[in-house]
C-alpha cells in the first residue's frame, strides 16, 4: 500500500511504498506496514548493522541474521492474540516528521479499532541514550465490551540479556535469560555486537498483563502482553493506551545507562494522542 507523508527536509520517516525508512542518525532501519508484526527491521548503526555480540554462533533457525518470519532482526512490532491470526493491513497510514501512523479497523474475530504510533526520539542534552523508538498504541471497540489484549514483541541478535534494575544494580538473567515479569523496572537490557546495546521497556501507566524475554538459538525474543488481565474487557467509548521505548545506549556502563534511561521514560506524561 502506498503511504501518505508530509514531506520536510529532516523527516526522521520517509516512504518508499508500503516501506518506510528510519533516519534517526546513528540508528536506522525500516517498517513494512503490511507486515507490521516484524516490527522496525533492517536495524543498523551508525551504518552498521546489528549483529550478536562475537564469539556467538548464530542458529540455523535464524537465517544468518533475522527472524524466521522476515530475515531481518525487528523492534516493536504488533502481535495479535494466537487465535486471531496475523495482523491485517492498516486501512490508513501516513509518516510526518517524527511520526509514523497507523489506524487498524475491527476485525470480526477481533472487535477491536487501533492506532499505532512509531515515534522517532533523537538524543538530547541529559538524555542516556544515543536513538530511540516510542511505540504508542491506543485501542478502542464499538461493541458494548471487548477482550483487546496483544502483545509487542522484538526479535534480536543479542545474546546477554537482563533485567533492569534501579541505578545501583541490574538483575542479570545469564547468557540466556527467561522471565515472566522483568524485575524490578519491567525493562530489558539486550547486549548486542559492535559496542551497543539495546533497552526496551514499558511506561509504568501502561496497562501491562505479563512479559517474556526467551534466548534460543542465537535469537532473544522479548514480548510484552497488554491489556490481557484475566476477564479484562474494553468497553464501548473507552480509550486505552500502551507505551513502549526502545533505545539503544553504548555498551560502556550500559546498565546504569539502561536505568537512567528507564528513569528519565517512567518519570515523563504519557502522550494523550498522536
């Protein structure tokens, strides 16, 4: 599908049919709106791409550098309940400078409307980090009640991978960690090859159900599952919102970066619309 843009000279998004490229120096990559669940792919560095940290060997599963689905490595894609098949093809979709949009309509075996915001933040004067991604997801139904839970899931080729703790300590998972809520911040920390690392997390007012982050084969995966307490329904003309970072932060001193990071993220207002 081709993607409407409001084109300025320093847009952080730029289309290229149903791609959009990432230019948020040094971090770059691109999005296939038709294959939103892969997330932001294509992921590179300062002109390098991400790779796993040397000495690791990389499965057979993997492709030699990405995911079984795509063959790329990806950040923040949308995943829908198992039962509910792939993610459908937004009915509309436009970039602006900082801003990829996205609006899903209801699907009969998911009532549920969503708009998804792929948010390029550069690094700043007291920020930790050298890029990051904001994913903001809000749902809604026209139903008198809906179960609206999905999850947010990245697929990298890291093979260290904690959870991040306060400033004075981060809680290591070893070379491959799993665990179903991500201590004491709900952050990762994935150690990648070429002196970074990456650190996604989820802002504190974010309706968050549970959390996997499972190594295998070269491949750590992270999932976020939102909205989904048991018996949780969204109700008709209720407006529910997720917020994600994903940022990436030299590897030098990476987890007290990492909290930083955290710390600065759970401290700012979420957004109240795109």
């Amino acid at each position: 599908m081709e993607i409407a843009s409001i084109v300025v000279p320093d847009a952080i998004w730029q289309t290229e049919g149903s791609l959009v490229r990432l230019k948020l120096p040094p971090l770059g990559g691109w999005l296939d709106v038709e294959r939103i669940a892969a997330g932001i792919a294509g992921l590179s560095m300062a002109g390098r791409p991400l790779e796993p940290l040397p000495g690791e060997e990389l499965g057979a599963a993997s492709g030699g550098g990405g995911s079984p689905e795509t063959g790329q490595w990806g950040i923040l894609g949308l995943e829908l309940p198992g039962a509910a098949g792939p993610w459908p093809r937004p009915c509309e979709c436009y970039a602006r400078q900082h801003d990829l949009l996205a609006w899903f309509s209801a699907r009969e075996d998911w009532p549920v409307e969503v708009q998804a915001i792929w948010r390029g933040v550069p690094a700043g004067e007291g920020r930790a980090f050298a890029a990051a991604v904001d994913l903001i997801v809000g749902v809604r139904t026209q139903r008198p009640e809906a179960a609206p839970s999905f999850s947010v899931l990245s697929t990298l080729p890291a093979c260290q991978a904690f959870a991040v703790g306060a400033v004075e300590s981060g809680m290591g998972l070893g070379p491959w960690g799993w665990a179903r809520q991500g201590g004491p911040t709900g952050a990762y920390l994935f150690r990648l090859g070429g002196g970074w690392s990456y650190v996604e997390m989820v802002h504190p007012a974010t309706p968050l159900a549970g959390q996997s982050c499972l190594g295998e084969a070269g491949i750590s995966r992270l999932r976020h599952r939102l909205f989904g307490e048991p018996g949780e329904k969204l109700e008709r003309g209720v407006l529910l919102r997720a917020w994600i970072r994903g940022a990436l932060v030299p590897q030098e001193d990476d987890m007290r970066r990492a909290a930083c990071v955290y710390e600065q993220f759970a401290a700012s207002e979420p957004p109240l619309s795109g």
